[in-house]
C-alpha cells in the first residue's frame, strides 16, 4: 500500500511515527511532501525511513490514500495542487480540523474522501480518532482507513456533523491534560520536590486514573466520590478547584474549541 502525506507538520509526523512502530503497517510505502521546507522533509526521511518527492505527479501516482495534514490556511492551494493528479480509486483523507468532506468534493469531484480527526497520541499508537467517509468511499476502501487509524490507538466512526465536538473534545484533548500536568508539576515544585521528582508520581498517577475509568467502566463522577472522604485532603483540594471554577473552565475550553473548528469550517465555505 502506498501512503502520501501532504503537508509535514506536527500532525502528519505524529501519525507516520505511529505507523512506523506498528506491525500492521510495516508493509506500508510512505511518502511525504510540502509546499517548501525541503529541510523539514529531510529531517523526515532520515528520522523515520520514509521518501519525499516534489514531483506531484510521480508522488501521487499508484498512491492508495492521500492524508491531507496542511495548515487550514494552505488547504485550498494543497487541493488545487493535487486535483490534476488525483485518481478517483483514490482515498482522500482529511486530518484538517475544520475542512468538510463537502468542501473537499467541490473541489475534486466524485472523490472517495474521509475525513478524520486524530490526535498526537498517534505518536505512540494510542490516538483518538474520529472518522467520517462520504458516500464514495468503498467499502475496502473503509477497511483499509479503520485498519490505518486503529494501528495507531483507537478509531471510531461518527456523523461528520460532530467531527467539530470530536476536534474540540480529543483532538485538542492532549494539550489540556498537558496544562494540567504543568500546574500538578508546579505546585509539586513550589511545595519542595523537584520537577525529577513530581513527574514519576503525576505520570502514574494518571495512567491509574484512566485504566480505573477503562477496567471499572465507572461514571467519573462516582470513582472521585468514593476517595473523597469527608474532612479528608482530596475534600480540601477538590474545594478549591471548586472555588476556582475549574469544571466550568474545562467545559467552557471543550466547548469554546468545538466552536472554533466550526468556525474554521465557515471560513472554509466563505471560498467558495
């Protein structure tokens, strides 16, 4: 199977270094390419084995699937681009935050064109993903796409219609656990440990919450209840997130980025 990435940015190396380090996809011809930065392609290449070209036609020649991973910015030139090229036995996937599969088709035609919404997790093979296709899309070519994105974590099929709250809730989702971990890290250091010290016990501490949210397939909500004791120190902490808003800040932060990749969308069709 040969596999082009256009665009070399953080999503787009994440996802390829994922794939490399999964046993599915070992077999996988990955080829990448951007608009300019030959340096960034190089570092590419040497890093993770992969070939480069910006030779369109060559790269996208006998290519099964074209992962579209632009800035937002430079998706209308990245499709104009492709669009001599593109062969309709082709899949096109979209891992553009905002970019619907309508505005891709006015531009190709036909087109087999999914749309997906991963996160860096990809890196290490435990992304969220969230995956649409539309009507063109066959049904190998539906197999091939949940066996690329299942190879690098876990892939759900959803409506395109909530690939906006799938962006804002998970794709974003890693940076607001990592902001979280940065104010753990400095309360841990203002209280006497150091960052070498803080960061076993916040990283553990993590990985148990969430396998507990996995293997007891409990609500949050009664997991944290049964180790708040009254008068106890999770009480005292957990009040003072309360003082401070935070659920509210975090469902303002999910909501305010599931907005803004609809916006991203409008500003898409407003080129039309």
């Amino acid at each position: 199977m040969k596999l082009v990435f256009v665009g070399a940015g953080s999503m787009a190396e994440a996802m390829i270094k994922g794939m490399k380090g999964s046993p599915s996809l070992k077999e996988t011809d990955l080829w990448i390419t951007n608009r300019s930065d030959e340096s960034r392609l190089d570092l590419l290449c040497e890093n993770y084995g992969i070939k480069a070209s910006y030779d369109l036609q060559t790269l996208l020649a006998g290519a099964d699937i074209i992962v579209l991973a632009v800035k937002p910015k430079d998706a209308a030139e990245a499709i104009e681009a492709i669009r001599p090229f593109y062969q309709k036995e082709q899949l096109l996937i979209s891992v553009l935050a905002g970019l619907s599969i309508e505005y891709i088709s006015r531009q190709l035609g036909e087109a087999s064109i999914a749309r997906a919404m991963p996160n860096t997790s990809a890196t290490i093979q435990q992304s969220a993903t969230g995956l649409s296709f539309n009507e063109y899309v066959t049904d190998k070519q539906k197999i091939t796409a949940l066996s690329l994105f299942s190879a690098i974590g876990s892939v759900t099929l959803v409506e395109e219609a909530r690939l906006d709250l799938v962006t804002g809730l998970s794709g974003s989702g890693p940076a607001y656990i990592y902001y979280v971990v940065e104010a753990m890290e400095q309360a841990a250091v203002e209280l006497g440990l150091s960052p070498a010290e803080a960061k076993p016990f916040i990283i553990q501490t993590l990985k148990g919450a969430a396998q507990m949210l996995e293997s007891t397939n409990l609500p949050a909500e009664d997991l944290r209840k049964a180790i708040t004791s009254e008068g106890g120190t999770t009480e005292a902490g957990i009040a003072q997130l309360d003082l401070h808003q935070v659920k509210a800040a975090f469902k303002d932060c999910i909501k305010e980025a599931t907005l803004h990749s609809g916006r991203l969308r409008e500003r898409f069709e407003q080129t039309r």
